[in-house]
C-alpha cells in the first residue's frame, strides 16, 4: 500500500515535472551570499545558474587589494567568533587564522596638542566603558538606544568610589572615544540611533572576535565556498556562471503564473530569463532602487523593512611606510587613541577635515609590519570618499604631526588604499544595522528576507545577504547563511 501510495506520488511528480521541468535560477550579485546560494544549489543539482554581477569583480564587498606584498581588506577584514561562524567552519580545518585582539589590549591614549597624558586615569574609564557596553548586551529588554544606555550606566559606574577622581575632560574623552569607537564598529553616524533591543536580538558567535586571514585576505573565502580548495578536483566552477559588468535595472515577475519565468533586465538592454530569482545586492541598493527594480511592485511590509532597517557606512585607509616609525622597543603597538580638543576640533572643521574628528585612532594591522590603518564611522564618511588619495595623506599627516610630535618628523606612506562604499553605485553604504527606526516601525529582518511566491507557493523572487540574516545580520557569516537559506528554499520546493 505504501509502496503504491509512492509510486503514486513520483508518477504525480514526473507529470508535474514534465510540464515545469524548469529550475533556472538568476542570482543578482556575486558576493559572499550570490556565492553561497550557488553553492547550495550546484551541490543539490540546479545546474542551469546564472550570476548576474553589476562590477567586474566577485567578491562584493569582500574585496582584498594588493598593498605591502599581501593582501589587505577594502571590505570584511576579521572573522567576528568562532562559535556557530560558518565561515570559522568552513575554513578553520584548512586554514590557521591570525588575530588583532584589537578591542582588548591597552592603547596609548594621545591629545591633539601634542601631549601624552597620564595614561593610567584613561586606560581605567576605557576599560570601564567596554565592561559597561558588553553588560547592556546581556540587558534582556532594554529600552532605548545603545547611546542612552551607555551614557546612563557609564554615568552611574564612574560616580563610583573607584573612578570618581577621575577629571571630568577624562571623563568626556573617553565616553566621545567609544561612541567613535562603536561608530566605526556600526557604520553609524551616532550612537542615539542603535537600538539596543535589536542589537540584542541578533546572535554573537563566541570566540575570537578579531580572527585576520593573515597576509591572504577575505577573498581567500572563495576558494572554500568554490570548493576549489582544498581539494581542486571538488571544484564547483562556480566562477564559470558569472556573467560580469551585468547591472540589473528590473526583474519582472508573474506570481500569478507559476510556471512563467522571470525577466531580468540589464543597463545595458539584455535580458536573461529564469524561473527563480534571487537577488543579493545590498540594502543600500534596495533602498534607492526598489521601485524600478521590481515589477510588479514589492508589497507593502517588504517595502516597510527596506526602509526602516538602516543602512550605515564605515571608512578605512591603509598606510604603508618603509619602516614601523611608531614601534617603541619593547612593546607591542595595537593602537593610538585620539583625544580631539575643541581648539584643534574647530580647526579640523574650519579646513574641511571635519570627517578626521570622527577617527578613533590608529590601528596595527596583524602581519604587516609596516601598515597603518584608520578605521571610522561617523556622519562625514562620505566627504572622506570623495576626497583625493593625496589629500587624505596629507590631512592624516597634519594629523600625525599634531597628536605624535614625538616620533616627528612623519615621513609619508609610500603606498595607502582608500575605501569607497557609499559612494559605489553597487553598495551605497557597508552593512546593515538595528536603528531605532527599525524599532519603532516594528520591521523585521524576516519581511526583508521573505520570499515572493508564486499562486502554488513557489518561490520566485528571494532575498539573500547580509541584512537579510536575523542570526548575524551585517556579518559576513551571515550574508553566507542567507545565500544557503535562499538555494534551500528553492531546492525544498522541488523535495
Ligand atoms: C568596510 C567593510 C568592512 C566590513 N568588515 C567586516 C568584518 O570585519 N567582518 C565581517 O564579518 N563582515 C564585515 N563586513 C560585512 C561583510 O563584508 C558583508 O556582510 C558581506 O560581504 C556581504 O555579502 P553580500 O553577499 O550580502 O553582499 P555583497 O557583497 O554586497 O554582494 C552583492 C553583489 O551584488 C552586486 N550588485 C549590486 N547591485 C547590483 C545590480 N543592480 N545588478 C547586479 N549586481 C549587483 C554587487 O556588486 C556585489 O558584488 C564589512 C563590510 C564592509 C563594507
Ligand atoms: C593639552 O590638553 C589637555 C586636555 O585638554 C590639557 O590637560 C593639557 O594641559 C594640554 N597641554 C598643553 C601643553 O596644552
Ligand atoms: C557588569 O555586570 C557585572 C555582572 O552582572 C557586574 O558585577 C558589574 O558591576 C557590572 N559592571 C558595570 C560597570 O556595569
């Protein structure tokens, strides 16, 4: 009975098949989340794939550029934990990652009119502040922003007997310098607007948090989600199916016909038809071109979400110099912390290097001797992008002269690179994070991801990337998830 019962079901399946045989699939972007959807469904037998990629590169923002005979990364830079990290997972039994115990280690707190502080007041307020913010994380409900929260309980902690001696310009320096600090972790422009009930939400992968790829570079991911490596004769070629400087202006849909295939269209006037599409391209792309993009229009809560859930922007710059000047014998340099006082601050402003004012401070960079690295969030990444390379050299050494007259005179970087995100027309910003208006408008990461499914419950439009992962929305393990959650979709339709 049970063995004709299923017969039964697979002759259903083959007359079903033969009629919708189709499984084509588009993807709209080959980074991290286009890649791993590729992946899933390779490995799962779709093999009539096609990767439409607006640029000339994969990667997306996983984007390594050559510097100081290594790689160093434009885009995603550390692997955030280990625990429950797919990309930990899937590269650590292959790879041995380096670290940059970067937000652990003592820095050397410095001020813009060339003086090195007592440094032992500064290092005590700093540690307190990260004791404070890693405590609101475990805060169950917490109500407001992570900025309120941490003005509240820092206040609260250095009112304490042990802190309370501590000058009030100490006190100012150091809340300003984790706000900079998260900032730059963020991509936002102000701590006001982090939600903390939503940064709760979202998982931690424990572990290391700072784990580097060494002088490799991220792309190095890609030849484990390829599975060129480690073993080549496993090698899925999904390199083969990408189809470059394809920029997706409209993907046309028919829910009302299951078995019709969608029609993408590019800038450049060709279409490429599939019977599912999943789209990766960043928030920030869905922000500024959702309207054109989908046709029909895409319903009202997806719409809701895209708008609600933020998007931010972090800036970097890298510095190579023929020697490591800052190195003092005998330690080990992680970072210099900025102390801006309002003289040099209003300086700063007055000969448009406002953006240098939200620099935290200058970072080593884990294999490289010879590198700097500036890191930064902050409201003014944009005039940092649009700014030349050599005007940026020059303003980071006016900079390095004011706050480090001791290893004076700086000499000039030989080599930098400069990152530009919110200005790329393909990203329009970094990566995703919880706003309070995404707080208040009780949007969800899940109506960001959820798929538009055709009268039979196919999926026919999906959502893939970074902001689309409520595990580990903006990391790069969590643009890997969604790829794999996406191809699932579609690969349990036809289970
Ligand atoms: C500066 C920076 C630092 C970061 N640091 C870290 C870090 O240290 N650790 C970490 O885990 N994560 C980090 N991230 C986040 C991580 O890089 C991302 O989460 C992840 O790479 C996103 O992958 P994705 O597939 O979602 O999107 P993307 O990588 O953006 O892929 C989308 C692709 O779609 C293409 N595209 C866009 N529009 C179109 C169109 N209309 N038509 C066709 N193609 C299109 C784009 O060119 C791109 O290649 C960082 C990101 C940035 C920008
Ligand atoms: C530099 O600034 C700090 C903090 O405002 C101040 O305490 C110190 O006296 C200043 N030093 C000089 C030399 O101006
Ligand atoms: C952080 O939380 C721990 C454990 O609950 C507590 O003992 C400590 O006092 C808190 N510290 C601060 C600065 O809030």
């Amino acid at each position: 009975m049970l063995f004709r019962l299923v017969t039964g079901l697979c002759l259903l399946c083959a007359s079903l098949n033969a009629q919708t045989s189709d499984n084509s699939v588009i993807i709209v972007g080959a980074g991290l989340s286009g890649y791993s959807a590729a992946r899933r469904l390779l490995e799962n037998g779709f093999n009539e794939i096609t990767i439409l990629e607006s640029s000339g590169r994969i990667g997306g923002r996983i984007y390594s550029v050559p510097l100081s005979n290594g790689m160093v990364d434009s885009g995603a830079q550390w692997v955030h934990g280990q625990v429950g990290n797919s990309i930990y997972q899937l590269v650590s039994p292959h790879f041995s990652f380096g670290s940059t115990p970067v937000d652990l280690h003592y820095p050397i707190f410095v001020i813009s009119n060339g003086t090195t502080p007592q440094q032992r007041n500064f290092q005590s307020l700093y540690s307190l502040g990260y004791t404070v913010l890693a405590n609101i994380s475990t805060i169950r409900l917490p109500r407001g922003s992570l900025g309120d929260l941490f003005v509240t309980n820092f206040d609260e902690a250095i009112a304490g007997p042990l802190y309370r001696h501590i000058d009030v310009a100490t006190q100012d320096f150091i809340r300003e310098e984790i706000h900079k600090e998260t900032n730059g972790y963020y991509g936002t422009s102000s701590w006001f607007d982090i939600s903390a009930r939503l940064n709760f939400l979202s998982e931690f992968a424990d572990g290391d948090q700072y784990l580097t790829w060494k002088r490799q570079g991220f792309i190095t991911v890609f030849d484990y989600i390829t599975r060129r490596a480690p073993n080549p004769s496993e090698n899925l070629n999904i390199d083969s199916r990408v189809i470059f400087n394809k920029k997706v202006t409209n993907i046309r849909y028919n829910t009302n016909d299951p078995a019709s295939r969608s029609t993408v269209t590019c800038s450049d006037g060709s279409t490429y038809t599939a019977r599912h599409v999943i789209f990766t391209g960043s928030l920030g792309v869905l922000k500024k071109y959702h309207e054109t993009m989908f046709t029909p229009a895409l319903p009202t809560r997806k719409v809701s979400s895209i708008r609600n859930i933020a998007f931010g922007n972090v800036a970097k710059f890298f510095m190579e110099f023929d020697n490591n000047f800052w190195q003092t014998p005998g330690t080990t340099f992680l970072k210099y912390l900025f102390m801006w006082t309002d003289f040099h601050k209003n300086q700063a402003i007055a000969t448009n290097r406002e953006w240098m004012t939200d620099i935290a401070g200058i970072y080593a960079v884990d294999q490289y001797p010879n590198l700097l690295q500036i890191f930064f969030g902050g409201g003014n990444t944009q005039m940092f992008e649009l700014a030349s390379d050599e005007t940026v050299i020059n303003d980071v050494l006016w900079m390095l002269d004011m706050f480090l007259p001791h290893l004076r005179p700086i000499p000039r970087p030989r080599a930098v690179h400069k990152t530009k995100w919110l200005t790329n027309d393909n990203f329009l910003g970094s990566y995703s994070y919880p706003s309070m208006d995404q707080e208040r408008s009780l949007s969800t990461i899940a109506e960001l991801a959820s798929s538009i499914r055709a009268t039979n419950n196919m999926p026919m439009v999906l959502f893939a990337g970074e902001a689309t992962s409520s595990e580990f929305p903006s990391m790069a393990h969590g643009a890997l998830d969604s790829g794999y959650r996406a191809a699932d979709e579609i690969v349990s339709f036809y289970g």
